[in-house]
C-alpha cells in the first residue's frame, strides 16, 4: 500500500514536487556570472506549503559543534551546514534524510 501524507498518496506527492518551482522563482546571482539559481527559502516556503506540519527540518551541528560553518574557497564564501528533514506520514511512519550543504 502506497503511504500517504495529509491523504495524498506519496505518488502524487513526489509528481507535485517536480514541478514545484516556476521560471519565475529563479534570481540571478549579482556577480560576474549571473548564474540562475532558486533561493533555498522560496524552495523550503513551496515545500512546507505543499506538506504543511507533515514536515520538519532540523539543523545539526557540525563536526566543529557549529550548526554552521564560512569559509572561503576559489574566491568565493561557502557556507556549510547539516539538516535533517523529517516527512511524517499519516500512518505515523516518518523518513528522515540528512542533508550536507
């Protein structure tokens, strides 16, 4: 049996997933390469608005103890964190994935 969240069945979850984000959710980076990317908080607002409190997300600290880190790598400033994202199914199953950025 399929598992559902919120009464959608995980198949039809995932189909709206693909097409959550629209050409018009893309910005361009202010630097010399201009390169399109979506904005990790318009892409966390679509996915919390499709799931609702079906899904959770967590920082986890780093090695360091940090939840985040900055560093400055080929000229330009990285930064790295660990989440932890838990889908909870109505069923009350989760799936929990972690996530280094």
């Amino acid at each position: 049996m399929d598992k559902t969240i919120q009464g959608k069945s995980q198949k039809d979850i995932f189909f709206e997933l693909s097409g959550i984000l629209k050409l018009e959710d893309y910005k361009f980076k202010e630097d010399t390469t201009h390169q399109a990317y979506f904005p990790s908080a318009t892409v966390f607002n679509k996915v919390r608005d499709l799931f609702g409190f079906n899904l959770e997300t967590e920082a986890i600290p780093l090695p360091n103890g940090k939840l985040f880190d900055v560093t400055k790598e080929c000229n330009q400033v990285v930064v790295s964190a660990l989440v932890r994202t838990t889908i909870k199914y109505d069923d009350c199953g989760h799936f929990s994935h972690y996530k280094k950025f």
